[in-house]
C-alpha cells in the first residue's frame, strides 16, 4: 500500500514539475511580447464583445422555440426600460408578443431571423478584428525572438562556434523559431482569447441552470486530467525530433560544403548511407511525436460526447421532475452554449500539447541565448580612434580546455614596424593574433594597446584600428562593390575602385560581366583563390586601418596568384603596423622582425639575416623550404 502512495506521490510530483517547466518556457516566450501590449489590449476587448454578440444571438433562439413549441406567454404590459438584464429581456418580450399579436407568429419569427443574421455577422466581425490585431503580437514577437538569436550568434566568442556543428545552430534559428511560432505562439492566442469565453460562457450556464452546471464542473476536470496524462512525454519526443533536424542540417551543411572531396573520394554512396540512417531516426521520433500529438483530437472530442450525453441525461431528468423550472426550449440553449463551450476546452487541452512541444524549442533556443559570453565590453570601456605608439604582449598566456597555447609571451610591437610571426603548426601563431583584436580573451597577462588594455577598450573602436586579411577569404554572396564595401556606409565607388586597384584587382573586376556589380557566388566560388584574396586585401585597404593582421594571406596561392598578392599586400603595408603570420618565408624577408614561436613559447627573434646566422629553428625551416 506504502509503494503505491509513493508511485501516486512520485506521479504527481512529475505532473507539477512538467507544469512548472512549461509555464516557465512559456513566460520566457511572452516577455517578447510586452512590446505589443496595445495590440493585445485590444485583442482583448474585441475578444469580450465578440462574446457579447454570440450571447445575446443565443438568447434570441428562447423566443423561437417557445413560439415553435406553442410555449410561449403574451406580455400585454410594457415594463418600464431599465438598462438591467430583467428589463432589457421583459422588454424584448413584450416587443415580441406586440408583433405576435399585430403580424403573427411568422412575422415575428422572420424578425427574430433577421436579427440573427445581423449578431452573427457582427459576432463574427469582431472575431477578425481580435484575430487582426494578434497577428501583430504573435509574429512581432517571434520577429523579436529571430533577431535576438541573430545578434546573440554574432557576439558569441568564436570558442563557441568550435564546439557547436553549424547546421545544428541553423536548425535552431529555423525551425526550432517556427516551432515556437507555430506552438507556443498559438498559445498565446489561446490566453488572451479562451479564458474570456469559457468564463462569459459559464456565467451564463450558471445563470440558466445552477444545478446542471455544477455537474457540468464536476465532469469536465475528470475529463481534461485523462487528456494531460497523454502529454507527458511529447516533450521528451520533442526534443529528440528537433535534435535530429539538426544533424540532418548539418549533414546537409557538410555535404554542400566538402561536395568536392566526396565526388574525389568515391564517396558518394558512403555519405548517401550516412544520411538516409540519420533521416530514418529523425522520423521514427517524428512519427511517433506526431501519433501523439495526433490523439489530442479524438480522444478530446470523445470525452467531450461523453460530457454532453451525461448532460442530456441528467438535463433531462430535471426536465421531466414535476417541481422543474428548467423548460425544454431553454435546456437546448443551454445546450447549445454548452456546445460552444466545447471548441475553447479542446483549444486548451491543443495548448497543453503544444506548450510540451514548444517547450523543447524554447530550451534549445535558450541554451544559446544563454551562452556565456566571454568576449565582454566593460560598462566604463574606454574610447579609442587611433593608434599612437605600440602593441605589447605582456606575459601573455593563453589555453584551449585547459591545454596551453601561449605560455609566457612578451612581445612589443613599435608603430609603423613589420613585425612577422612564424613557426611549426599548432605552435600558437594564429591564436597570438586572434587575440588581439579580442576573438578571445587572455587567460593570464594582457595585451596594451598605447599602454591600456585592449580589454578595457570599446570592442568595436578596437576593431575598427585593425584590418584582417586571413588564409581563407571570407566573402559573401554579393557584388564585388559589397563584397570590398562590406560594413561601410556611404561608400563612393570611386574609394571602392582605388582600394580595388590598389589589391592589384581592378584589372580583373573590370573584366567581369557586370563589373563591381556582379554577384560572386557563395563564398566567392565564381572567383579563383587569387581573386578572392585580392578582393579581401581591397577590402583592408577600404577600411585604411593602422594595424594590419596577416595570417598566411598567400599560402593557398599559386605562383603567380601570390606574385599578385604579395605586391598588393606590400601596397597595403605600407606606414602601416602589421603582424604577418607566414608559412612561406620567402614573403616575409622584408619585415622588420621575425618572431619564431614554439610549443606556445617565442624562442627566437630578430631578422633575417640575423635569425639565419643564429642557425636556430628558422634556419632549418628555412632551409626545408629552400631545399623543397
């Protein structure tokens, strides 16, 4: 008997926990929609006189069947007009007993008629107008809820990224934001909609007939408890479902982008295989999901015959009781309100479903809203336009979970002065320079800028000193204009085509089918890889920043490609501070200094004339490079 109790206890705690978790995804949600208040408001008042009209449309059936059935007694004595419900209803019908007498009973029929058409038309005038006006909070707030993932994407550290598969945080932006459209949004309507209809609709039952509807509000608790019991693990099937989407977009994702390595490698059937088995489990959970979901609607209204044969039932007992006040024509009203208190039940029972569905999207959602960001801007950062005297590394460390990248480094960087960072791969290089414009943060030391941490500057201010040229050029699916122009505004085309011939692509852009106005392709791939990179170098030149980031601009480049770059870059570097990154050490002779980093340690420094005579680690990658 004890074990029984606790797996009652055990039940019903899981009911509340469920409960909780829901009420709380779905606040989350409706914060979005407090900016659209007024809209709600008059939602809602729209929602109560649409009630009004449907009310009083099924007072108006009474008369009619009480003329039908012959019921019906004459009021001969008009009542005096008080705005009070007994007043406004003896004067109806006395007004009806006038036309009865006068023109007969069809006439009064075709005037009761008439007046039907009317309350139903502005019934359902004012059902469009509450419905016009949620279309604005349901989407406004979704709109709200896409441009805040969107900005949280944008401002997340780039460590983030390393860990999550980008089809994954698409699926997340799409369809877990429909879901929430389509799901919890819907609820939304609900709430502001169902509560003022079965309240309105139950007031006026009670009014009709305490006694019937006192059984009514016993049976409908019952039925609504064995309906919840279905929705428990829909959310759990749910975030599978919505987990799967997103390794089927991230396949996707991966397929389109490595498609050339697939068709290299034969593996076209591999990768089909891989895919069909990860779209099979996506629908299993979904057909699952959907079964569940699915059994809302039928067994809902299964109940809700149930609840209206009792009540036909017990309705007709009081009926057929000797002492009844309850008449026959006023029990089919009652009825029929009843029948209309049907549709917002199931509605809440849908929302319930939906909520539990909706709920998976929201926590997906949440898991990036609330991603920490590391990358913070101090609420006193300081402002900065220019770059005046030195970049200095001052014991800078630096890890990846707890593997170390920098250890110790202590490096300044004069104004105006070339400064070239080599070394074997995995030896830190490209992490030294993400780190400073802040793509992440030091874990011990800092780095200065003019003799102020970067940490304690405007994010944006600080970026905006430097310019970043990186192996892989980061285009867009735009114009070439765009594409050098991109984040500026206001830009002549005529700064555009110096910046252009500047990068050595002027040339080549003229050449083009609709000049600084053609479209690229995704990721540039109309381009070769020595145009995209000179569009990248027109692009720094653009912006005309003091400080130039490099990082191996030319190693994916042919021969000729990288003559091009390299005078293009050396065009760029000109009165600029620059930190070139190099694999090829041909290209980087020029520089003032030559770092050598290692294990995440600077072992070497100086030019190259001086790093070759040392006989040091650069001398023998020097010389693998000289000898290959």
């Amino acid at each position: 008997m004890h074990f029984y109790k606790y797996i009652l206890k055990s039940e019903n705690m899981k009911s509340e926990t469920y409960y909780l978790c829901g009420m709380k995804k779905l606040r989350a949600v409706l914060k979005y929609a407090v900016p659209y208040w007024r809209h709600a408001l008059l939602n809602i008042i729209f929602n109560i006189v649409g009630i009004v009209f449907s009310l009083v449309s099924f007072a108006l059936v009474i008369p009619v069947l009480q003329i039908l059935f012959k019921t019906r007694a004459m009021v001969l004595v008009k009542p005096a007009l008080e705005f009070t419900m007994n007043s406004l209803l003896a004067n109806f019908d006395y007004f009806i007993s006038s036309v009865i007498i006068t023109k007969g009973e069809s006439t009064a029929l075709l005037y009761i008629s008439i007046a039907l058409i009317v309350l139903f038309l502005m019934k359902n005038l004012f059902r469009y107008f509450a419905m016009f006006f949620m279309a604005n909070v349901r989407n406004g707030a979704v709109k709200d809820i896409r441009n805040t993932l969107y900005n949280k994407i944008t401002i997340l550290p780039l460590a983030f990224f390393s860990e999550q598969r980008k089809g994954d945080l698409i699926a997340r932006m799409t369809n877990d934001v429909q879901e929430i459209e389509w799901s919890i949004m819907s609820v939304l309507e609900m709430i502001f909609r169902e509560p003022i209809t079965i309240v309105a609709y139950l007031v006026t039952l009670f009014i009709i007939s305490p006694e019937l509807t006192g059984y009514v509000l016993v049976l409908l608790p019952v039925s609504g408890f064995l309906i919840g019991r279905i929705g428990k693990s829909l959310r759990r099937t749910s975030e599978k479902g919505q987990a799967k989407m997103g390794n089927i977009l991230s396949s996707i994702e991966e397929t389109i982008s490595g498609l050339r390595i697939i068709k290299a490698f034969n593996s076209i059937d591999f990768v089909n295989t891989r895919f069909r088995r990860i779209n099979d489990d996506y629908t299993k959970v979904m057909i699952r999901l959907y079964r569940k979901r699915d059994l809302s609607g039928p067994l809902s209204e299964f109940l809700a015959i149930i609840v209206v044969v009792l009540i036909l039932w017990y309705g007709g007992i009081l009926i057929l009781a000797k002492d009844s006040t309850l008449e026959a024509s006023v029990f089919i009203v009652y009825l029929a309100i009843f029948s209309q208190l049907i549709p917002p039940a199931k509605s809440f029972t849908q929302a319930f479903y939906n909520l539990q569905k909706g709920a998976a999207s929201v926590d997906r959602i949440q898991q990036v809203l609330k991603a920490e960001e590391v990358i913070v801007e101090k609420p006193d950062a300081k402002e900065v336009s220019e770059f005046k005297h030195e970049i200095e590394y001052r014991d800078v460390c630096f890890s990846y979970d707890k593997e170390i990248v920098l250890n110790h480094i202590n490096l300044i960087i004069p104004k105006g002065k070339s400064i070239a960072i080599v070394g074997p791969s995995g030896g830190g290089k490209s992490t030294m320079v993400d780190l400073l414009p802040r793509f992440y943060n030091c874990v011990e030391g800092g780095i200065y800028i003019d003799g102020i941490n970067v940490n304690d500057y405007k994010i944006d201010q600080l970026r905006g000193l430097m310019g970043i040229v990186t192996q892989e050029s980061i285009l867009f699916n735009d114009t070439v204009f765009n594409n050098i122009s991109f984040g500026l505004e206001n830009v002549s085309e005529e700064d555009v085509i110096s910046a252009a011939k500047i990068a050595n692509a002027h040339e080549f852009i003229t050449m083009m089918e609709h000049g600084y106005h053609t479209l690229i392709g995704d990721r540039g791939m109309k381009l070769s890889g020595g145009q995209r990179q000179r569009l990248s170098i027109a692009r720094a030149v653009l912006r005309n920043p003091p400080i130039l980031i490099l990082d191996e601009a030319t190693s994916a480049l042919d021969t000729e490609s990288e003559r091009l770059v390299q005078d293009a870059l050396e065009k760029l570097m000109k009165n600029r501070t620059s930190v070139v990154i190099a694999h090829r050490l041909s290209t980087i002779k020029f520089a003032d200094e030559i770092i050598v980093v290692q294990n995440g340690q600077l072992v070497e420094r100086g030019s190259h004339s001086q790093l070759i005579e040392a006989n040091g680690i650069y001398r023998k990658l020097h010389d693998l490079q000289t000898f290959a």
